[in-house]
C-alpha cells in the first residue's frame, strides 16, 4: 500500500500548475490591480490595518507555507 507521500508525488502540487499558466497571470494581475486601488483610494485604511496584516501573515505562512517541505521528523527519511 502507498504511503501518502508516494502518493503526493504523482500528481502535481496545483501551485506549480498556477504559476505561468493564464489563470495565474490573471490572477496576479487582478491582485495588483486590486492593491494599486486599495492604496490610491484608501491609503489611510491600509496603512492602519498594516500591524494587524503583518501579524496575520505569521500564521498562514506557517499552514500554507511548509506544505511541500516533508516536515515530520522520520527516521527513514534522515538516512
């Protein structure tokens, strides 16, 4: 029976299908746009929400972010 990480490594990770793909240039696109016109309009509002952001950012780096570093701490896989 095949471990999960065998199984992870058949199919590719979606971040890497995104990145180049038209669906991620529209996406970072649109995201741009999106800033450009939150901090023209708004400046005041995001420049107050920035601490809260920042502190925000730690936590899902850590769940989105050590997805595809094999944390875990195995024996078999340090040998």
């Amino acid at each position: 029976m095949p471990t999960r990480e065998h199984v992870s490594e058949r199919r590719p990770e979606w971040r890497a299908r995104l990145v180049g793909s038209p669906l991620g240039w529209a996406l970072t696109l649109a995201l741009a746009a999106l800033g450009v016109y939150l901090l023209a309009t708004h400046t005041g509002h995001v420049l107050s929400a920035l601490p809260y952001l920042l502190l925000l950012l730690c936590p899902l780096m850590h769940f989105f972010g050590h997805g595809g570093h094999n944390h875990g701490g195995r024996e078999r896989d340090r040998q």
